[in-house]
C-alpha cells in the first residue's frame, strides 16, 4: 500500500517537473572538437534519468551476484564437476576395454577438472597400471594412502603391486594395515591367508584361515583338510625343534582333522608308537588303515615294532591290520610284500594277483618277477614277468594337480608350481597312446638282442 502510494506520488512529481520545465523552455548548447549538439532541458533530463536507471540496474545485479552463495563459482564448477566425471567414466570403461592409451587420456582429463577426487586417483593408478607405469601407478596408491577416505582402497592397491614385484613380506604387512583398518574384510583375510602360505608361516594362515571360514563353512571338508595341512606342517616344526610332546598333539590334532590324509596318519602312527602306549597304538593303527590305507601308512605301521622278524609282521598284518580294510588294493599290496618277505610264496602270489586287478601295474610285475625266481627259481619266467613290467601302467605316485609335478614324498607345497596341497596320489597319465613309437621301440630291443 505505502509502495502503491509511494509509486503514484513519484509520478505526480515527475509530471508537475515535466509541466513546470515545458513552461520554462530552455536550450542546451554542448560543443565538443568540430560538433555541435543543440537540444531541449527535456530531452537532457529524460537522458540522465535513463542513465541514472541503468546505473542501478547494473548495480543491482552486481549484489545479486556477490550474495549470492557462489553464484558464478556454482556455475562453473558444475560445468567442470561434470567434464571431470565425464572423463572419469569414459576412462573406467577405456580401462574395462583393456584401451591403455584412451585410459590414461581421460586420467589427464579427469585430473583437471576434478583434481585430488578420490574416483580420478584410483582412474589414475589403474591407467597406470594398464600402460604398466608402476613407479606412477605407486604414487597415486600412495597419495590414496595419505587420505582416509582413500586409505583401504590405495592398500589395496599397493597390496597388489607388491605381490607381483614378488616383495610378499611388504605385502603382507600392507595387508595386515587393510586388516586393522577394517578388520574381517573378506579378501583381506583371503590375501593374508595366501601370503602366509607363501611365506610358510603357518601359524598366520591357521588364524586367517579361521577368521575367513566362519560358522557352516568352518565345517566343510575343504576347510579342516587345510587346515589339517597346516596342523601337520606345524607339527614337523615341532619335531625340528625338539618339542616331541607337542608334534605329536599336533599330529593327532592334524589326523582328526582329515582321517584321509596320508601323511598325517603316518606321522601320528610313527609320534605315537615312539610316546604312546601299545594300546593307544593298536587302536589307531586300525583306525589310521581304516580310512587312510597307503604303502607309506604301511611302512610306518611296520616299523612301528621295531625288530620285528618278517613272519611276524606277516602275521600282524594279515591278523590285525588287514581286517580293517580288507579289499583295498593298499591292503593286498601290503600282505603280498609282508609275506614275499616272509616266503609265504602262496599267499604273496594270491595277494599280488589280487592287487594287480585288470590293470596291474609295473611294481607288482617285478614282485611276481621276484616271487618266480626265489619260490621256483624260474628265470624264464621272471623274465617274461619283467618284459611285461616294462608295459604296464606306473605306479601311483604324488602328482602336482596343477602343474603335473611328480614326487617320491609328499609336499605341502609344490616345488615346481608353490600351490598348496596340490601333490594328489594317482597314477601318470602316460599320455597319448601312440603305436608307432612303441613299436619303434620293439623294433630297438630285438635288434640290441642280436
Ligand atoms: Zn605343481
């Protein structure tokens, strides 16, 4: 209301001046250099009160513009805020394509319109990484390193460029960082188990090994066979050390774990027959024969009495070891060798034959060969026996499961490969039957005869 009032009443002012100045005519000379401007009071007053109205315009819209919360910053910074994740997208998807060159172009890119943002540092490292620049790849982990919001994800990171330089002491302590910063992350737990696999520290995977399988998955088979391995492992660290008592607490720990798992049964069977007590021993010797049958667990079991004459072991074996796993090929190699050794010719043969099944393979020739020669003294025989040895299937031996690797003994960790708990018992996979070679070599053995 005051403003309407306010408003009308400068019109009636600016109308009484208008009539007033139209009453007293004047002119207005103005000579600049060679020109010369003639015109009315009115028209002059009229200019300078436009003039005056632009002036407060321009005035106005300079303090819309400065109180204005960063009116002009907000501008441009969207503009730059959205060519840097822009580039930052069209980088990330360069990097999923493998393109290193396109990759490392929208990391510039990025870089400049949204410098130090947590989402350019790691375009950055991982353009880097792509155009295999591993000093700057490291720089920017560890500019992520140096703020928090970036930490975790730049240990990441330098976590795996240490591994691949092979340097798996830094990183496992980098690891170990990511762990107390967000201690339980899954694939910190997986990097710390691994590397401490690597690094043969078995007490470090036995604790990251229990910390990553929790609950149902603490109670799968996979889970205690590993750590079985590692109990066993610790258990002969144990025995380097002197500590008896404790290697064979881990032994027994490590073949409760996995009843299957070979060398842990021999181990507990060798620990116990040097500390335990005879009725202790019997008990898991059946046990041990009962779900880990094998030519080692047999050796052990034989040694386990120590002096003993061949046909009493014979005897043992076949009376107290045998019952517990009566058909199993481990079982009648084990009775044919007990009783060859003891010139029990029959049932060597017997046991041989039934170890042998279909596909008998080269060691249980060479007995028969053996028991040819000493029971009948039948050279011709163990002869033909021997020929056949040489065609027959290998025997089972410790095989690298990925790299094919073949071992006497087994080992925890591959020497050729380093994986972990790879060596399976299994017969080589003589590769491709091929006729012609085998028959070039029947063709070498006669002619080397004549
Ligand atoms: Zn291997």
């Amino acid at each position: 209301m005051i403003r309407t009032i306010l408003v009308f009443a400068l019109i009636v002012v600016i109308a009484v001046a208008a009539v007033w100045l139209s009453d007293y005519p004047g002119d207005v000379r103005l000579t600049w250099g060679g020109y010369v401007v003639e015109t009315s009071v009115i028209i002059v007053g009229a200019l300078a009160f436009v003039f005056a109205v632009f002036v407060a315009l321009i005035y106005r819209f300079w303090i819309w513009l400065k109180h204005g919360p960063g009116r002009i910053g907000a501008i441009f910074s969207a503009r730059r805020r959205n060519k840097g994740l822009e580039a930052i997208s069209s980088g990330m998807v360069a990097i999923a394509a493998g393109d290193a060159v396109e990759a490392r172009r929208q990391a510039v890119a990025a870089e400049k319109h949204l410098s130090g943002e947590p989402m350019t540092l790691l375009l950055a490292a991982q353009a880097a990484e792509l155009n295999e620049d591993n000093r700057a790849a490291s720089i920017y982990y560890d500019r992520m390193m140096s703020r928090d919001d970036t930490e975790f994800l730049g240990l990441r990171g330098l976590i795996n460029r240490a591994i691949k330089e092979g340097d798996l002491e830094k990183a496992r302590d980098l690891a170990k960082r990511a762990d107390e910063l967000r201690p339980g992350t899954s694939w910190v737990l997986k990097e710390l188990y691994e590397l401490a696999l690597k690094l043969r520290d078995w007490e470090g995977a036995e604790s990251a090994l229990t910390r990553l399988a929790r609950g149902k998955s603490a109670k799968g088979d996979a889970v205690k066979r590993a750590k079985a391995v590692i109990t066993y492992e610790q258990a002969l660290s144990a025995m380097k050390e002197k500590e008896t008592a404790k290697a064979l607490s881990l032994a027994q720990q490590a073949h409760e774990l996995a009843p299957t798992f070979v060398p842990a049964a021999v181990l507990d069977v060798e620990l116990t027959a040097e500390q335990g007590s005879t009725r202790k021993l019997h008990k898991l010797i059946g046990e041990a024969w009962k779900h880990a049958p094998h030519r080692d667990l047999a050796e052990a079991i034989r040694s386990s009495v120590s002096g003993e004459q061949p046909s009493d072991w014979f005897r043992r074996a076949k009376e107290t070891v045998a019952p517990h796993n009566p058909d199993h090929v481990e079982t009648h190699l084990m009775l044919a060798k007990a009783a060859l050794a003891s010139n029990n010719w029959a049932p060597a043969r017997e046991h041989l034959m039934r170890a042998g099944g279909d596909n008998p393979s080269a060691s249980i020739f060479r007995m028969l060969a053996e028991l040819e020669e000493k029971a009948n003294a039948d050279a011709f025989a163990a002869r033909e026996w021997i020929v056949k040895s040489s065609l027959a299937p290998q025997d089972p031996l410790w095989i690298c499961n990925s790299c094919g690797r073949q071992e006497e003994k087994w080992q925890a960790h591959c020497p050729a490969c380093d994986s972990f708990d790879s060596f399976a018992w299994k017969t080589a996979d003589r590769g491709p039957h091929n006729p012609d070679v085998i028959e070039a070599e029947i063709v070498r053995e006669i002619s080397a005869d004549r």
